[in-house]
C-alpha cells in the first residue's frame, strides 16, 4: 500500500491534512452507478474518500460496455453496483466499499432510515418524484444531499441541504488587510519612527511601503479635518509626491494606494452574515454561529468596526530587518485581536450552556484568519423549488439570451421526467416515435411553464427536437465531466473549504455556456 | 431518414452514442451526416492522437475510447511516479517507474475491448513531423507551454492557403487543447488558419515569476527567497559544473538543509521540506475532478468536430471551480499575421536572385520596408546580422541563389527578421513570406512548412 502522504501530495497542497482527514472519515452513498455515478465516485476514491456504499438495481448490459470505463466484459449480465464496486476498491485499496443490489426508488419508498447512516449521498440520474422524496428523506435525517445527472449533451448538479458554513473559503483573489485605512496605535508608532527624507540612499529605497503609506497617509489626515483622500483630484494630488521617486518601494506605494483610499470597516457581506437571525445563538447553534456571535461583538465594541487583524503581510521591497519587524507588528496585533475573540467564545459557551473549551484554540485562529472571508450557503429544500420557483428569476433567465439554452434544459429536464411519468418512456427513447414524441414534449413542456406561472414563455423548437434526439442517452464524456463537477463539489462540502455551487448547475454541452441558475 | 421499424432494445454497446450519430438534429455541425455509415467511419478510419499520458491523458484516452473511437495512440516521454497516482487512474503502485504510454494504452485496451491504442515512449520531438499528419484530430493533455507551443508549429505546418488567401480545408489540422491547475482548467479547440492557433494568443499566458536577484542574494523576505537562494545561488558556488537534479532526493534535501539555515540567519519562517519541493520544481497542485472535467470537454469536442454531431465550442473555455463554478466562453480572433498559422506576405521572385538582391527587395517592398534583414528557412540561417561569428560564417551566402540555397523547391516558406519604421521609429520586427519562385516546374505541391 502506498505511504498515503506520498500519493495525495499533489492534492494536500490543496486541501491539507485536516481536509485530508475528513474525506478519509467520510461515508458516502452512490445512488445508480452508470457512468455519472461510477466517475463521480472514480474521482473521490481516488482522492482517498474512507467508505462508499453503491446501490443499483441493475445488471450489466452490453450498452453500459459503450460508456461505463468501471464495468468490463466479464460483468455482463451481473450486478452492476457489484462490479462497479470492485473496481473501485482495485482503484484505491484503503477504501471501504460495499454494494446494495437494489433500485434507488424502492430504498427511498421502502426503507428511508437506510441513508441517516451516510456523510453524504450522491444521487445520480433520479426523476423529479424521486429527487424529491430522497430529499425530504436526507434534510429530516440531516444527511448531506447532491444530486448530478447527464441527459444526452446537458446535464446538472445540485446540492441540496439546509446550510453549509464555510471559514477557510480560500479565495483566489482577496486584498490583504494591511489597515492602510485605519492604522492602530503600534502600526501609527513603528511608522513614525522612519524618515522619509533620509539621506542614505538605501536606507531611503528600503523604506517598505506600507511605512510610505500610513505617514503620508496621516500627513493629509492632519491636513485635511481627519479625512483620506476620496475625491479623483484628491487621490492624484496623494499620489503625486510619490510619482517623483523612482524607487521600488515607491512604486509599489503607488500601485498599493487605493488600499488607503477605501472604505474602513467590514463588507457588506460579511455584515449581512453578522445580521442573521442565527447570530441569536442558544445551546443547539452550530460552533460556527457561536464563533460568529463573538466576531460581532467584537466587531461592535473593541474592534472599533473592524474584523480581527489577518496577520500576515505580502511580500515588499525592503531591508530584511525592516521587513522582519513589520511583520511582528500585524501578527502581534492579529494575536491580541484572537485573544479577545476566544475570551468572547468562551464567555459565550458558557452562556448557552455549553463546555467553554468545546471549540478548540485552532478552530477559533482559524477562523480569526479568515474572518473577513466567511461564507454561509444556505439551498431550497427541492419541492419548493420545483412547485414554486423564484419566478422573477425565472422569468429573467428565459428572456435573457446568454441563459435560453440553459433555462430551457432546465425545463426540459424537468418535462421528460414529466413525460416519461405519463408515457413510461423518455421522448425519443425509440426511433419509431421520434414525431409523436416531438409534439408530445413540446405540449408537456408547454403545461409545465403554465403551471410555474411562466405562460407566455416559449423554448426555442430545435432545444425540444435535441432533447427527443438524445432520448435519454447517457453519453460516457458528459457523464465524466458532469461526475467530474458532482465529485469536486463532495469534496467542497466534506473538507469544509472552497465555496460550493449555489443554486443549480446546468451544464451545456452544445455550446458550453453553462449557467447557474437560482430558483 | 430515421428507419420506423427498428426493434426496441438492441443489445448494442453503442447504444447511447447511437441517439447522437445515427439521428439527425438541427442544433448540429453543418456537415453532419447522421447514419450507420458515420458511426463505421469513426469506428474504422478516424486517428486520433492523445499527446501525454498523466492526469489529463489517461482520462482523454478512456473518454475517447467510451466515445466511439477506435484507433488511438499515445505519446509520453514519462515514466509513472507515485504523486500521479491521486488522479492518473490508469496506473497503480505496482506500475511506478514504467512508461506511462505504455501503461495507459494497455489498461484501456484492457477493459475496453475493441479500441486499438499504440503507445510511444518518446519525445513529441522525436517524431518526424509526417507522423503528426496521419491523425484527423490531435488531442493535447499537456503541461507546458513549450510543448504546446511545438505540437502547435508541426500542426500548422501542414496548413495551406489557396491564392485568396483562403486556408484549404483539408490541410486543416484540428487540435483540442485542455490545462489544468488545482481547481482551474481551460480547453480550447484550435483550427488552424480559422480559429487563433497557440502562438495567436501567446499573451494568455502570464509570464513566470521571477525573484529578483538582489532580493535572494541580499534582503530575502520569504521562505521562497530563502529556497530559491538556496537553489539558485549556494547550489552552483558550492558544487560547481554540477548541475542540480530536482528528482534526486538528496538534492533536494541539501537545498532544503540549506535554505532552512538561511531562514534561521535572517528570522524568516515557513521553510518546510514540501514547500521546498514546490518551489524548486514549480510543482502545480492537481486533484482528479479539475482532469476528468477539462478532458471530458476536451473529448466531447473531439467528438463533435470528427463527426459533426453538435455545435461546436467556438473558441475558449476557461473553468474554475473554487468559488461556486464559473465557466465563460470567449470567442477569440486570429492573428492574421501570426508567424505560425497565416499565409505570410506572399513573394513572387525570379529564380536566379541572389540572397543579397532578395534582402534589397525587402526593403523596397510596401508591404515590409525591412532593413538590416536576417533570413532562415526551415530552421537553417541563411544569412544572420548577428553575432559577428554567425554574420561571417553566413556571408558567402549573399552572393549565392536563393532557389539554390532553399533547396531548389519551388515555393517555400522563409521567415526574415529586421528592422522596420513605424511612426518614424524604429522597430524589430519578424515576418513570415510565401516565397514563390516564377516559372519553376511546380510538380510536387511541396508542404508549406512552417520553418520555426
């Protein structure tokens, strides 16, 4: 077996052992292994997931040898969750793999206790009917629900639960918090104790920029009624000074200038999560509500309006030292904010009756870190969304022209499933009925816009027709990229990190402008 | 068209694909010829070439085969290590040190009986150029720019144009390029002379950093400061003339040795054994999921552009799925002048011109007004301005025939570089010519090599 730190290193420098180590805890169910189930499950077996259980009901035929890599010649006429299975154990050995031989529609009639044992259940290509029964099932049961599905070119993806909360969101692209806007006591002190006017010339050129930035920053302050630049003229008289140096660490001050010219205090999202009704936190709240109802209190009363201090600093022209000294201010303030925090979490613990040490000291850092970059998704519960879906949105998107194509799979996703319920076939299952089944789709589709209240609405003819034209083909390529997207997204849900897709996911083979729509 | 009387369930492998090749359809190609014979053709004739074999290879290679192709190959110079094992599914721990190629030809052709997949343990550079042109599509699950970049030149090589300017199609090398990095991937669908080829959108590729050489050897910051010091610097004074070797380990832990004791000097924390390693070989964070997705676009458009069976992408997509899941499509537009895949500026010439006389043309010509020109065809310098060891070594040529020294072909591509003014300053500048030579026997309708 390999030495499990090797083989993962790739992915670690991703995810970390700690979200390592919650996807080898997991257990997750595999709702019908056809290509989009069993390349769904490929990708996490193979990143280590702890246990999966497949269930299928059906026996390998010769059209799943066309498009199912996880099921070989010599299955055919067995289980197919038997032999996806075993497959899959081949693909990661450290993997616990069982297999119910047994339709998704009858477990979720018959026995819906059988899913509270999962982590997750990844739910693959199941009719509306079912998709909502298994979900009333896994939102009672608490279990977390995704469900994918590959209809000739078109498919999707939507997760499905009451709340997901997220500290390390990681995202790629967020400003540093230097507090260029809103320097504190020792950051003001460490400032003045430079020069500008140095005379040494590499003591001038190494003066960091953050330094250049809080001085002159004050200076204008103390000129201008305690106020930052804010008007155009205003910021390009703060930066002329600087335009005269040609030095690096200038160049960089004026690159970083519009870090003094916003707005101080915390983002408007992160303030709507601080308004939310859960933030009112009793002994049930989840710790991440807790940890949130102490960053309010702190961002009201000692953080005068701000988050906790991020800590780190990016990489600046500057001597070693310089650098090296800079860097202990913000973390020593970054310190000192988590303290307060923790001091808060604790006395709120205590509060609700809860052990005051429950959440431990690196969950509580961790989430001080990445403080600004929370992030709460919250999903409809599927029947309300099916009986009555966002109808401006609705609207919105089937008259948009960068969304018809996805709209109306969307739609049409659901009116197969529709006919498929009145006739006992998907349209153009068959070659012989491929007319009838046209005009049949087209009044289904018709009837379903009606009833969500769109009735002026029209999809575009040529969708209706390559939708029969597909007839419920499951093409092995969409299933491995609509797989590829279910299993990344499993692995956002159980590592706890990245940002998982809101809203559902309409993949677009014909022309690839995907969409996610919110309904 | 559709035959009325076919019996319910066939037990027919293709049975899914079927629905997309044997129907017609109005949301498809405009040569799209729906029927038995199309699905016989790709099954029997249709080449296609899968260059790599890691992480988006071996997935490009199974979503072919399960996507009615039958003849395949596989290129590879690697051999399998056990950091790919987390995602090039085609490989287990027993394979570790064999040819990646080979393995992955051999496990698909394991469990998927009827495709035929030829494996070579090579470079890309190793072929002749001719070996690219069998292949109707050529699939691209690279990792370099570099690579990239030759695939991209040998397939425009083949590329013609007809004297409007137009590419002729069947010269049309097609190419299906994907990428990917942690949660980011593109693929893109390349046609020759119709949609921008690699070098015709270069610049979408950001440049490599780069740590300035007086932050390393004098005020280093970071922990990278410290390693790439280590690596970079200490490696060559210390163990001079050898060069470093980033797969030996004990390479690696002498840079990692000595970029900690560099860290401790100057108070810099975060040297650890695996960031060293990323920094050193610029190892890219990869997962299975951002492969399977970007492959299987990849071979869906393969797909589409062998048979027809739908629109196809048109031209770029970009993919990233840390924050939600955002893909965008652009529509980018050729080069004209790209080096690569135009037409260049057609030449007609005399066949008994000098080299010398040729490069005096090109400063009177309108269209180029070229001074102080250096001249190659097919790689070869004809006549270089610089170094003065090249000048003096490619003189002679000056007075010599230019359809001599270009191998007596009849027409051929040459490329010359110099100095041309533009709004009265002066600039370098590279230009590719259709150099045609009047009058000459044009029998064999030479390729018009890229020479690069």
């Amino acid at each position: 077996m390999a030495e499990p730190k090797v083989k993962y290193d790739r992915q670690l420098r991703i995810w970390g052992d700690q979200g390592q180590a919650a996807l080898e805890k997991s257990n997750i169910c595999l709702l019908n292994c056809g290509p989009t189930g069993s390349e769904t499950l490929k990708n996490l077996v193979l990143g280590g997931i702890g246990s999966i259980t497949v269930v299928d009901g059906s026996k390998v035929e010769a059209g799943d040898l066309g498009n199912n890599f996880l099921v070989d010649q010599s299955s055919l006429g067995q289980s197919k969750a038997k032999c996806v299975c075993s497959f899959l154990q081949e693909l990661n050995d450290a993997v616990k793999a069982k297999f119910v031989e047994e339709y998704p529609d009858t477990l979720i009639e018959t026995n819906p206790s059988f899913f509270s044992q999962f982590t997750l259940v990844v739910a693959t290509q199941l009719v509306e009917s079912s998709m909502v029964k298994l979900d009333r099932i896994c939102r009672e049961a608490n279990v977390i629900l995704i469900f994918a599905r590959s209809y000739g070119l078109t498919g999707f993806v939507r997760i499905s639960l009451k709340e997901h909360t997220v500290i390390e969101s990681k995202p790629e692209h967020f400003l540093d918090d230097l507090r260029l806007n809103n320097p504190w006591p020792e950051l003001k002190s460490f400032a003045e104790g430079f020069d500008l006017n140095v005379q040494d010339p590499v003591a001038h050129k190494h003066i960091p920029y953050v330094v250049i930035l809080v001085k002159l920053a004050d200076e204008w302050a103390k000129s201008h009624g305690g106020s930052l630049p804010s008007t155009r003229e205003e910021k390009k008289e703060f930066k002329a000074g600087m335009v005269a140096q040609d030095e690096d660490n200038y160049r960089e001050a004026i690159e970083s200038s519009f870090k003094v010219f916003a707005p101080r205090g915390i983002s408007s999202e992160l303030q709507q999560i601080l308004n939310d009704s859960s933030v009112e936190v009793d002994s049930s709240s989840s710790d991440f509500w807790v940890l949130v109802a102490a960053l309010k209190d702190f961002v009201t009363n000692e953080g005068g309006g701000e988050a906790p201090l991020e800590g780190s600093i990016p990489d600046m022209t500057s001597s070693t030292e310089q650098y090296v000294n800079l860097q202990n201010i913000y973390q020593a303030k970054a310190e000192a904010d988590f303290l307060a925090i923790e001091q808060m979490v604790r006395n709120t613990l205590k509060k609700i009756g809860r052990d005051p040490n429950s959440i431990p000291t690196a969950t509580i850092k961790s989430f001080c870190k990445n403080a600004r970059k929370l992030k709460v998704c919250r999903y409809r519960p599927i029947e309300n969304e099916f009986n009555s879906p966002n109808l401006p949105e609705l609207q919105k998107y089937l008259t948009d022209e960068d969304y018809s194509i996805a709209v109306g799979i969307y739609i049409l996703l659901r009116a197969v499933d529709r006919f498929a319920a009145n006739y006992n076939s998907f349209p153009g299952q068959f070659d012989s009925a491929m007319d009838e089944d046209i005009a049949r789709l087209k009044s289904t589709t018709i009837g379903l816009l009606n009833d969500l209240g769109c009735n002026s609405a029209a999809l575009p003819e040529d969708l209706i027709n390559e939708m029969c034209r597909f007839g419920a083909a499951e093409l092995h390529a969409v299933a491995a990229l609509v797989g590829g997207i279910a299993s990344q997204e499993v692995i956002k849900l159980i590592t706890r990190q990245f940002v998982p897709i809101s809203g559902t996911y309409i993949f677009n083979g014909i022309d690839h402008k995907s969409q996610i729509l919110f309904l | 068209m559709a035959d009325t009387s076919v019996p319910l369930q066939q037990p027919s492998r293709s049975r899914d694909l079927d629905k997309l090749l044997l129907r017609p359809g109005n949301l498809v190609g405009p040569t799209f010829e729906p029927g038995e014979q199309l699905s016989k053709d790709l099954d029997e004739y249709v080449r296609i070439l899968v260059v790599g074999a890691g992480g988006l290879g071996c997935e490009l290679l199974k979503d072919l085969a399960l996507s009615g192709f039958r003849n395949l190959e596989v290129i590879d110079m690697d051999r399998i290590e056990v950091t790919n094992l987390n995602r090039q599914f085609l490989f287990r721990l027993e394979d570790v040190g064999k040819p990646k190629a080979e393995v992955a030809a051999k496990r698909v052709m394991e469990r998927i009986s009827g495709v035929d997949i030829v494996p070579h343990f090579c470079r890309i550079e190793d072929k002749n150029i001719e070996f690219y042109n069998e292949f109707a599509i050529i699939a691209l699950g690279l990792d370099s720019i570099e690579a990239r970049s030759y695939i991209n030149t040998v397939a425009c090589s083949f590329l013609e144009y007809d004297s409007d300017d137009n590419p002729r199609e069947e010269t049309i090398k097609p190419m299906v390029d994907g990428g990917t990095e942690g949660f980011k991937g593109h693929a893109r669908v390349i046609m020759p002379g119709i949609t921008p080829c690699f070098e015709c959108t270069i610049w979408l590729f950001p440049p490599q950093v780069k740590f300035p050489l007086c932050t390393l050897a004098e005020t280093p910051r970071t922990a990278a400061h410290c390693i790439e010091y280590a690596h970079l610097i200490k490696w060559d004074e210390v163990h001079r003339g050898v060069p470093f070797d980033p797969d030996n380990p004990k390479n690696m832990k002498w840079v990692y040795d000595e970029a900690v004791k560099r860290a401790e000097l100057f108070g810099i924390p975060g040297v650890t054994y695996s960031f060293t390693q990323g920094v050193v070989k610029n190892i890219i964070p990869a997962i299975a999921s951002t492969n399977a997705i970007i492959s299987a676009a990849c071979a869906l458009e393969t797909l589409k552009i062998a048979t027809g069976c739908s629109k196809t992408l048109s031209n770029y997509l970009t993919y990233n799925g840390s924050e939600g899941l955002h893909t965008k499509v652009t529509e980018f537009e050729r080069d004209k002048d790209c080096l690569v895949c135009g037409p260049g500026i057609r030449i007609e010439l005399d066949p008994s011109i000098t080299l010398q006389k040729f490069m005096d043309l090109l400063e009177e010509h309108p269209k180029l007004q070229l001074s102080k020109a250096s001249v190659t065809h097919r790689g070869k310098n004809l006549y270089m301005q610089a170094p003065p060891v090249l000048e003096e070594m490619t003189r002679p040529n000056l007075s010599l025939s230019l359809f001599n020294l270009m191998g007596k072909l009849p027409k051929d591509i040459v490329h010359v570089n110099g100095m041309t003014s533009k709004n009265d300053q002066k600039t370098s500048c590279l230009r590719k010519l259709r150099v045609v030579f009047k009058g000459v026997d044009g029998v064999a309708d030479m390729d018009t090599a890229g020479g690069a």
